[in-house]
C-alpha cells in the first residue's frame, strides 16, 4: 500500500538563474588543463584539480594514472612530509593517484541543514532581532560554501554546496511559509521584518518575500530582491574573459582570490551581499610578470616615486587625501603580500629578494609594507615549540629592525634622517604631531629633490 506523500512545493531558487548569464564560444581553460597533466609542475597540477574547471570528473584520474609509476611517486613525494615517505613509498601506482587527488582536493562537503526556526506566535517579538537572526543563519550556510566551488558555478559547471545553499533557502521559504499559514497574526510582523531584510541576505530576503505573497497574494508593496550571486559570479566571470590564455597564471590569482574570499566572507562579523568581490591582484601580477626581485622592487618604486611626485610639504601638515591614499595603499600592499604568500608560499623567496632591493633603493613605503606582510604570514603559520611559540624568521635583521615599532619606530628615524628616500609615512606624520613640522625636514628635502 503506498504511503500518502506529504505536501509538494516548488523551488523558489535555481543556480542558472541566481548566477549572471555567461557565454563563451572558447573555453580556453578547459584546452589548457590537459597539458599541465603531462607537464611536472605538481603544485600547478594540484591547483588544476583543486578547482576543477573541466566537465568530467574523472579527467584528473585518468591523466594521472596513465603517468609513469616514477613520476607519480615523486609528485606525492614532493607533496608530503619526511615522516609520511615510508608509509606513501609502500602504496600501489593507483593508490598513489588516488592521494595526489585527495591531497589536491577540496575538503569533502559536510552539509549542516537550515537551522533557525520562527518563535510561536508573540506580538513582543522584535522584527529588527528576527531580521538579524535570519541574516546570521544566511550567512552561516554561505561560509559552508567553498570558494573554488563559486568559481566552477560561476563558470557554469556543476557546484552541490552551493545548490545545497539555494536549497536551504528554499527551506527557509518553506518554514516561514507554514508559520505564517498557522499564525496569520504575525504577518504585520513580518512585512516589518521583510524592510530590515531588504539590505541583507538576498536570497533570504526573497524567501520572505515569497512566503508573504503566498499567504497574502495582493501584497505589492515589498522591495523587489536584487539577484543572488552578482556580487561574486560577475567578477570572476570577467577575470575569465580578460585572462585568456593564461591557466598557470588564472590558477595563482584564484589561489590568492580564494584566501581574500575567506578573510572577507567566512571571518567576517557580517556580509556584504552587494559590493563586487575585488578580483584585482596588482601584487601578484608585478610578481608573475617581474624576471626577479630586482625587476619586482624596481616596478614598485617607479610606481611609488609617480604617486610621491603629488606630495607636498602642504599634504603632510595638513595629512589631506593624498597622504590617506598613500596610508591606504601601503595597507593595501601590506595585506597583498600575506594573501600571496598564504597561497603561494613558493613566491617567498622572490619576495624576499625584492626586500634586499628595496632597501638598496630606498623605498621605505614599499619595503615597510611588504616587511608587514611577510611578519603577518609568520604569525598565521606560527609552530608551537614546547612552552614556546616560535615564528620563522623571513626578512634579515636589519630589514626586520626598521618595522620595530618601539618609541615610534625609532630605528626606522634613525635610518632615514641617514638615508633618506621615499618615506614610511607612519612614524613621520606621528612625529610631526609630537614635535612638530621641523622634524618632517629630511623628508621634505627628499620630496624636493625627487620632482
């Protein structure tokens, strides 16, 4: 005897319609992933499987295992760690394939289903905490959203977590529905709680739009929901169209995409669901295209010495927008670097040799924020050792002593007054504010001597 089904509703989300259209006649990326199998670059290989952008899954295992028995076992070799090589050395060809792959691969889906739930029915309720209560379990279901598997769906391919996420929001729709039809009563609520909404979650914003018109079909008065997945699929659809014909390249960008995405997304109090992701990666493109440290150090100075050439004494008193710029591009800089050597560790020692120029040269603005990136990275890699915590040591010491920041970086004055060049602004404008405008003299000098 069959069993009587339960009640049926449509999905109110689909990903073709909440991603940005998006055609291209040559999927480049595709043709330029089957070489790099056959190439001996692991860490490119590890990317391309990482990510993913091929329509057969099976493309990385197939590749691999027609590799030569030699060389797969020297790629897994060169993936683990000296305690690991015995144990790896005793596996068969296909097993090693197999751990390549999931070595490569992101971590397995672990789906954690909607979790908030509307409180009976009370006139007290406040719409602006129901708001934020549903805002925050939006924005818990899209942290479980990896960013490699937006880039796929942005590209059109298939993504399950972020299908899963559409679903629970279909769920939501589904929950606020079946509250609503059994406390009609709330429903001034939640036409309140519709208007805090409107500037958060899209998708749970359209959830409660759709459950207040299902019960209340004459409801015109409601924001219209902006699409979904804009504010990441759009830029990443226009990084694939501008990039053409550079996979090795595309795959470092989203590697070091993929660590802004989770200090912006996943380590964030609260989400912007608007602003377009920033694919720009000014840094590692200087890094990519530069032959050496020296060509990288030489490319940040002209760059520094054409935005110094607007200075003036003026600016400095006054710390107007032109030095607020500079402050935000060595910020800018700064941050750059930690999200670069977090993806790309390999990038280390080019960056490290682009300091030694740098101090050669003189470009304290450059220098400085670099130096801060690469002490950041320390930090987040940082080993405990016994009852200490030790942090790898990746700038020399007397790079390292100018960002001591004792007595306003004293040791970084004592140097500059010495050598002077294009300036950390920092500690200057804190010393003018102290001691006032005669202590800014070698850096005026320098500032006149440059134009």
């Amino acid at each position: 005897m069959a069993s009587e089904l339960g009640p049926s509703y449509q999905p109110i989300f689909h990903l073709s319609l909440e991603i940005p259209a998006f055609f291209m006649s040559y999927r480049w990326w595709e043709d330029e992933a089957t070489p790099v199998f056959w190439a001996f670059d692991i860490l490119e290989i590890s990317r391309v499987i990482r990510f993913g952008l091929f329509r057969d899954e099976n493309f990385p295992r197939t590749s691999l295992r027609a590799r030569r028995v030699d060389t797969i076992y020297n790629f897994l070799f060169a993936m683990s760690q000296p305690h690991e090589h015995q144990l790896l050395g005793s596996l068969s060809h296909m097993q090693r394939v197999e751990e390549i792959l999931r070595r490569s691969s992101i971590a397995p889906f672990d789906p954690i289903p909607w979790n908030w739930l509307p409180l009976e029915s009370n006139q007290s309720l406040d719409a602006r905490a129901i708001a934020a209560a549903i805002e925050t379990e939006s924005h818990f279901q899209f942290r479980q959203i990896g960013f490699e598997e937006l880039v796929r769906a942005s590209l059109g391919y298939r993504a399950i977590n972020v299908e899963w996420f559409l679903q629970q929001h279909t769920a939501l729709y589904i929950i606020l529905l079946e509250h609503l039809k059994a406390y009609p009563e709330d429903i001034p609520l939640y036409t309140e709680v519709e208007k805090h909404l409107r500037s958060r979650s899209p998708f749970a914003h359209r959830a409660l739009v759709q459950s207040l018109l299902a019960v209340r079909p004459g409801n015109c008065n409601m924001a219209q929901p902006n699409a979904g997945f804009d504010f990441i699929a759009g830029p990443i659809q226009r990084l694939f169209k501008d990039e053409t014909g550079r996979l090795a390249a595309m795959l470092k960008m989203l590697s070091v995409l993929a660590i802004r995405f989770r200090r912006q997304y996943m380590h964030a109090s609260t989400m912007d669901w608007k602003t377009p992701f920033d694919t720009s990666v000014p840094f590692l493109e200087d890094c990519l295209i530069s032959t050496s440290g020296s060509d990288l150090a030489r490319s940040l100075k002209a760059l520094n010495e054409h935005q110094f050439a607007e200075v003036t004494r003026q600016n400095l008193v006054a710390e107007d927008a032109v030095i607020g710029n500079l402050l935000w591009h060595w910020q800018m800089l700064s941050v750059s670097v930690w999200e670069c050597c977090s993806a790309l560790p390999d990038l280390i020692p080019h960056i490290q040799e682009c300091t030694q120029n740098l101090l050669t040269a003189r470009d304290y603005h450059s220098l400085t924020a670099i130096v801060n990136g690469l002490y950041n990275y320390t930090i987040s890699t940082m080993q405990a050792d016994g009852p200490t915590i030790t942090l790898e040591a990746l700038t020399p010491p007397e790079i390292g002593l100018l960002l001591n920041p004792v007595q306003n970086y004293a040791s970084y004055r004592k140097h500059y007054n010495e050598q002077p060049g294009i300036p950390f602004l920092v500690p200057h404008l804190r010393d003018y504010k102290q001691n006032g405008e005669s202590v800014l003299q070698s850096v005026f000098q320098y500032l006149q001597r440059s134009r």
